[in-house]
C-alpha cells in the first residue's frame, strides 16, 4: 500500500486565502520582459527589494538572496535598497512569509525556462528538493496544530504583507523601467 501524505492542511488555507494578492503579484512580475539584461535584471531587482527584509524576517533554511545577488552581479547591476517590512507578528506570521517564499521557488522554476541562454539562472533555479515542498507543508501543518484559527489568520497577515512586499518591489522597478 503506498502512503500517501496529508501535507497542505495549512497551505490550502493560505492558499485560499491570498489567492487575490498572490495573483496581483503574479500580474506586476508579468510584464518584466525577461529575454534582455535590463529588463531581467530590473526583475531581479524587484526581486531583491522585497527579498532581503522577507528572508531576514521568515528565516528560510535555504536563502536564495546570495543567488539573487549573483545574478545581479553577472549582470552588472547594483542591489537596491531593500523594502521595510510594514507590519511583523509572531511565529505565525514568520511562517505565513516563510509560505510566499518557499512557494516562490516554485513560480521561479517555470519563470527560469523564459530566460534566454547567457543570461544568469542562480536564483530562479534555486528550486527545492526531490520531496522539499512537501516537507515544507509538513513543517508548516506541523507549526500550525495547536495554533487554531488565530495561529492561521497570523499566518494569512505574513503571508499578505509578503505579497504586499513583493509587489512593492515590482511597482518601484517598473517606474525605473518606464520613467
């Protein structure tokens, strides 16, 4: 009989209920043209204003800020000046951040296949494991248990104020593209 895992209890409900901010982002990154060393590399900037307080604050066991910088390094350009991060709550809200990151990762890998050759990948191919996002969702249901509906509704608020980061990122790197 093969075992099959109960991981995403917790994700599902983030999931659900960032679904509005989640895909407000998604639209932002989406008009990053990302076949050219300016416009991938306003991306990555983007990027790395929201990333620096995110992974400062969700303390992610894999940072990907230095692959980020790599990058940024490759192309030629400098690391902007990281974001604030508006509002912090406790453990529930580190994980609801710690959410946006990791599923980040995953967005990245299908962002990664856009990049033309020569152009660097360090960051977007920073992608989990064989079985990480699901251990990933075991750690959060498990962070989760004895935390009920004020533990998720924390952890809704980080995840939406990393969202809200990332967008701010995106919205300031794509003034400097158009302006």
């Amino acid at each position: 009989m093969k075992r099959t895992s109960n991981a995403g209890r917790v994700r599902q409900a983030l999931r659900d209920a960032t679904m509005v901010s989640h895909q407000r982002v998604d639209e932002l990154f989406s008009d990053f043209p990302l076949d050219s060393p300016d416009g991938y590399g306003a991306f990555l900037r983007a990027h790395a204003r929201a990333l620096a307080p995110l992974e400062q604050l969700a303390r992610p066991d894999a940072p990907r800020l230095p692959r980020l910088m790599e990058d940024l390094a490759a192309l030629g350009k400098a690391l902007p000046e990281p974001l604030a991060v508006e509002r912090q709550g406790g453990e529930a809200f580190r994980w609801g951040a710690l959410y946006a990151l990791e599923g980040s990762r995953l967005g990245g890998a299908m962002l990664e296949r856009r990049v033309p050759p020569g152009l660097p990948r360090a960051y977007l191919s920073s992608v989990h494991g064989k079985g990480g996002w699901i251990a990933f969702q075991d750690a959060l249901d498990k962070a989760a248990d004895d935390g009920g509906e004020d533990w998720i509704d924390g952890a809704i608020q980080g995840a939406d104020a990393a969202f809200a980061l990332f967008a701010a990122g995106a919205a300031a790197e794509r003034a400097g593209l158009n302006g």
